[in-house]
C-alpha cells in the first residue's frame, strides 16, 4: 500500500511543479538594459598576461615534478603581487577624486 500512495504523492509532486509556476503570471520584463562597461587596454593586458605568465612557467618547471616551490615563487607570486599592486592604486584613484 505504502508503494502506491509514494507514486501518487510523487506524480502529484511533479505535476505541481510544472502546473504552478503556468498559473501565476510572469514577472515583468525591464525594458532599460545596461550597456557593459568597456575594459580598458591595461587591463585586457594585464588579465592576458595573468594567464600566460603561469602557463609559461608551468610548461618550464614542471611543477608536478617536484618544482612547485619554484613554480609558485616564479609563476603564481608576481602575478597576485602586480593586482595587489593595481588593486591599492585604484583604490587611491578612487579615493582621491571624493575627496576634492
């Protein structure tokens, strides 16, 4: 008994989800779109080159053998220590113009 009301209780599971969401109405579409914000050359640059400064230096050290020291001082360092750099000095830009 107990396997038939499970297959009832399942059916009446699936048919509420593809009933309920057709009988309420539709939430209403925003017609004013936001145009994305154009990356700058800099940035572009420094995203490109966060990508193959790593695989370059994967490629020449080999760090799943036995280089990974190497691999993260050499490859994986430089990188997250310039967009720490360009992080603080945006930060600065940003701050400078509120304040005059």
């Amino acid at each position: 008994m107990t396997g038939i009301s499970e297959i009832l209780i399942l059916i009446l599971l699936i048919g509420l989800v593809f009933i309920i969401p057709r009988m309420m109405a539709p939430a209403p579409k925003r017609e004013a779109r936001m145009s994305p914000k154009k990356i700058s050359v800099k940035l572009r640059a420094g995203i490109v080159a966060s990508i193959l400064v790593p695989v370059a230096a994967a490629l020449m050290l080999k760090p799943w053998e036995d280089n990974l020291i190497a691999f993260i001082a050499i490859g994986i360092l430089p990188v997250a220590l310039l967009w720490a750099i360009a992080w603080i000095m945006a930060g600065n830009k940003s701050q400078g113009r509120g304040n005059s």
